[in-house]
C-alpha cells in the first residue's frame, strides 16, 4: 500500500521538473513498481488472511475473507484500467512532450482512477484488522 501512496508523489515531482526523460523513466519506473510490487503485495495479503484463517475455522467461517477476494478482482480490474492510462501518459510524453494540456488532462485522469483504486485495499485492509461484518 505504501506505493500506491509514495509512487504518485513521486511520479508528480518528475511532471513538474518539465524534464521529458526524467517523466518517461518516472512513468515506465511506476508501471514497473505496480507491477512487482503493489499488485503482488495485495496478493500476499490475502493468500496471508486465507492462511490465517484456517486457524480461526477455516474460510467459511471468515465472511470478511470472501469479500476480501472479491474486492481483490476488483482492484486487478481497476488496476489493469489504470496501467492502460500510464502507458497513454508515456505515449503523450513521447511523442507530444511539448503539449502540457493534453499530458495534463491523463495526468488528471490518473490521479483520479488511482484513488478509486486504492479503495478496494483500503477496504480489504479495513476488514482483515476488524474480522467481520
């Protein structure tokens, strides 16, 4: 979760350097973290609760577990929309580097699909700390 929180920090510091290469690489750098690191962390969170659960009485027993998985779907769904999004940023920096609005108008859209991704997470986290419904 820490990335999806450190990466657009990051990933904005670089749009506002103006600096064309250092935008593709923070670009091309975010897509690979998401990849490697984010989307595999979510999924060690929930193979982690399944595992825990049988110590609880099994899965059946954890309703939260199940909607975990779901919300987990979700958030691959919602993440593969969001990659298609960032590649569409580094086309625009590589071939329009100079046209800001357009760049910024992905930019904007982005940050906006990067909070409704984060959501499902947030949820799956809330619910493995309470357990229930």
């Amino acid at each position: 979760m820490v990335n999806m929180i450190v990466g657009p920090v990051w990933f904005l510091y670089a749009y506002n350097s103006k600096n064309k290469e250092v935008l593709k690489f923070a670009d091309k750098l975010l897509q690979l973290t998401d990849l490697s690191i984010t989307i595999p962390g979510l999924d060690l969170a929930v193979i982690n609760g399944l595992f825990l659960a049988s110590a609880l009485g099994g899965s059946s027993n954890q309703p939260w577990l199940q909607y975990s998985i779901y919300l987990m779907i979700i958030t691959f769904l919602l993440t593969y929309l969001l990659l298609l999004i960032q590649e569409k940023i580094y086309n625009i920096i590589d071939t329009e580097p100079s046209n800001r609005d357009k760049l910024q108008k992905w930019i904007v859209r982005w940050s906006l699909w990067g909070v409704i991704v984060m959501i499902p997470p947030t949820v799956i986290f809330y619910l493995m700390i309470i357990k229930g419904l």
